[in-house]
C-alpha cells in the first residue's frame, strides 16, 4: 500500500484538496471531486493510505501564495 500526504487548502474558488508523493505534488481536485480524486490515485498507484498532512512541502503555502496573487509561487511545485 503507497502512503500518501494530503491536504485541504482554502481558496477563494473553494476548498482545494492536494496530495503530495515523495516530494512531488501527484494531485490537486477541488471540493467535491474526491470520488474523481480517489479513482485517480487509485488507477496510478494502486491501493493508497492518505494521511492527513499540513502543508506537505510547502504545496499548502505555494498554492496559498497563488491564490493570493503571487502567479509564480507555484512555479517551483514538482
């Protein structure tokens, strides 16, 4: 089973929830797609743990920064 990161970050467009792998960002849906998200990370990887995670990487901050008007913050998001 692959142990995941996930976190929910509130945007101005609504609550944005984003998985995180190794380092790298692997998934961002938005609320109310967490079935489409859950067959996602399901036909990429198999059977997934998702363990609730503030701000795995920075992605949180990043994405947080974006929505805030700074376009390049998510620049650096693997």
């Amino acid at each position: 089973m692959r142990r995941l990161q996930i976190d929910r970050v509130t945007t101005p467009i609504g609550e944005a929830l984003l998985v995180a792998d190794g380092g790298r960002l692997c998934a961002l849906e938005f609320e109310g797609s967490e079935e489409r998200l859950a067959r996602s990370l399901a036909l990429r990887y198999g059977q997934v743990e998702l363990a609730e995670t503030s701000d795995p990487c920075g992605f949180g901050a990043a994405i947080r920064a974006y929505f805030a008007g700074e376009l390049r913050a998510i620049d650096t998001i693997p």
